[in-house]
C-alpha cells in the first residue's frame, strides 16, 4: 500500500530480507514454501506487479518447474533466478561459486515450461559471474540466458558506471539493476541507470535497513529514558498505520454485514 501511494511501479519482494525476517543470513536457507507463501502475503496489498526473489530456484530444473507454478497460482507476477551453487551467498560478498552455464541454461528452461499457465509471468535471469569471470564472461552468460528464454536480465555487482555501459551496449533485452547499500556497485539514481540503458530498478534492503535501524534507536531511547515519549515525532501516527492497512474500510465492511442481518 505504502510503496503504490508514493508512486512507485512495483513491489521488490527481497530473498535477503525474507531471509532475515527468518532470523537467518542471506545464505540459501529458505524453502520454496516460506518464501512463496511470504510473497503472497505481500502482493495481495497492492494492485502493484510483485517481482520476487528465489535464489536459485530451491532445487534441480524439476523443482525450479514447481517454484514458478506455485508462484503464478499465488499471483507473483515474476522472479529472478542466479546462477550460484547453493547455499548461496550475498551477491555484493566475495567468495561466490558459480553453476555452470549449462546448468543455469536448464534451469532455466525449466522455469519456461513451469510458466506455461501464465505467458504474461516474467522470468529474470540474474547472473554472479561478473567477479569471477569479468565482464566479458557475464556478457557470454547472459546472451545464453537470454537464448534459453530469460526475458531480462539482472547482473549482480557492477563496479561503477563504464560497466553498465558496457553491458548495456552488449545485451539488447531489458536490464534489472540492483541498488543495494553498502555493496559493490555505487548508488546512482533513477535518471542515471535509465539513461544507462536500465529498465528495471530495485532498492531490496532500503527499507529493511531503515526499520532495524530505527527499532534499535527506539529500544535505545526506552532503555535510557524509561519511555518512548520521545520518540513520538519519528512514529508513523495511529491514523497513518490505520489508512495503510484499510482498518476504515474493513470497519465499514463489518457494519454492513451486521445490518443486512439485522430483522
């Protein structure tokens, strides 16, 4: 509800974040049922298109086929799958491990198959090679991913503006970046990345890290002063939470019930 009234095109529904709202790191360590019944829970607020996270598709080529099925039936109107061996990591940590082009390629070709219901569902194929391989290597990867049936591609961790120039000038479909803080890639803004040639811009921890941020604040504040009256300028007001969560519109809806029932 929050994000549609700002404006914004759609929901970015984060592995990392659904991760640590599990109380684990962003590792690989989600089912397919937690994160798709957590995407549900999301996308079912909005009229928004919900773009999902799930890593690396929570299995072989047969379960990346039931991961998109289940994800169409609960109405997610696209995913991104990677191309690292599981677990997984962070793609802005070093370290990472890679399938090969030939798995990811049949992965790939599985989710196309599982989305047969729904042509309209968007497959992105994200890519982690650009640390191991370079630049050239995630161009290579890309082009077969696109040739498998991707619709868009995101590579992860680009290292400053020349290379998402480069890669744009190399791959002619639409094009995801990843605005993550504190990563490898610089924060540019949305002029910027569009006039780079980006379709596709998501901010997956953004709000994530401004809750937990302002959690541990409050908890610091009612700790040293015994209450949280100071605190009540950085709250979002009662009636706010109510008008995002349609509590007056749920209220209305229950009165009339009670009076169509009434002798």
């Amino acid at each position: 509800m929050a994000i549609g009234r700002e404006g914004f095109d759609g929901v970015y529904i984060s592995g990392s974040v659904l991760s640590n709202d599990l109380g684990y790191p962003d590792v690989g360590l989600t089912s397919l049922t937690e994160v798709t019944q957590r995407g549900r829970q999301i996308s079912r607020t909005t009229a928004l298109p919900s773009l999902i996270d799930i890593d690396t598709g929570f299995g072989e080529p047969l379960n990346v086929v039931r991961s998109i099925q289940e994800l169409i039936e609960l109405g997610i109107s696209g995913c991104h799958l990677e191309d690292q061996v599981n677990p997984k990591r962070c793609g802005h940590l070093d370290g990472k491990q890679l399938v090969s082009k030939e798995e990811m390629a049949r992965k790939i070709r599985a989710a196309i198959l599982g989305r047969k219901s729904d042509e309209n569902f968007v497959l992105i194929a994200r890519t982690d090679s650009r640390a191991q391989e370079g630049l050239d290597g995630a161009i290579e990867r890309a082009k077969l991913y696109l040739g498998m049936g991707a619709d868009c591609i995101f590579i992860e961790a680009l290292e400053d503006e020349r290379e998402f120039e480069q890669f744009r000038s190399a791959i002619s479909a639409p094009l995801l970046a990843n605005m993550t803080e504190f990563g490898k890639s610089p924060l540019l803004n949305y002029r910027q990345l569009s006039n780079l040639g980006n379709n596709i811009v998501i901010y997956p921890v953004t709000m994530f890290r401004l809750a937990m941020k302002a959690s541990a604040d409050g908890l610091t504040e009612i700790k040293r002063h015994g209450t949280q009256e100071g605190l009540l300028g950085a709250m979002q007001k009662r009636h706010e939470l109510y008008s995002v969560s349609r509590y007056e519109e749920y209220d209305k809806l229950d009165q009339e019930i009670r009076r169509s029932t009434e002798p």
